[in-house]
C-alpha cells in the first residue's frame, strides 16, 4: 500500500510541474518574452496544451462565462492541492496496512 501512496503523491506532484510550467509559459508568451515561431518553443506551448485541455475544456464546462478571464487553472490547482491533502492526511492508512 505504501507504494501506492507513493504513486498516487508522484502522479499528483507530475500534474502540479506540468501546470505551472504551463502557466508561466502562457506568461512569457503573452508578455512576448517567449515567441511561438521558435519551434522549440512551439512544440512544448503544443504539447502542454494537448496534455491539459481535455482537464481545463472539463473544467470550462462548470464555470460561467468570464470573457477574457480563464478560471480552469485556478479551479485544477485547487483540485490538485485537496487531493494531495487528502492523501496525505490519510496517509495513516496506506501505512498502516502495510504491518
């Protein structure tokens, strides 16, 4: 059980990374410090796109309509941080099954 709760943690922390780094890069890209004509630079803006937008495209369906504003990152890290509290204030039982 032990190992699940380590995959479980790994897994969560993997979606974490992946989100901020797509965050800061949305950043970068808007402030046009970072330009999508650079292949390399538009091959990952791509492909952490296609990783998240089945999660946010989710996520929009839920929320109401704020124009410019996109709210699904806000709403998965928040997700993302119960479940990592949740695991970890049950941590107890992935531990304790294992004696």
């Amino acid at each position: 059980m032990v190992t699940l709760f380590q995959a479980l943690v790994l897994i969560l922390n993997v979606i974490w990374f992946i989100m901020i780094a797509h965050i800061i890069m949305s950043w970068l890209i808007n402030f046009q410090v970072l330009n999508l004509r650079q292949p390399l630079v538009s091959q990952i803006w791509y492909g952490l796109n296609n990783l998240l937008e089945p999660v946010y495209g989710r996520i929009r369906q839920f929320l109401p309509n704020t124009g410019g504003l996109d709210l699904a990152p806000l709403v998965a890290f928040i997700v993302i941080i119960i479940l990592r509290q949740a695991l970890f204030n049950n941590a107890g039982f992935f531990y304790g099954a294992a004696y």
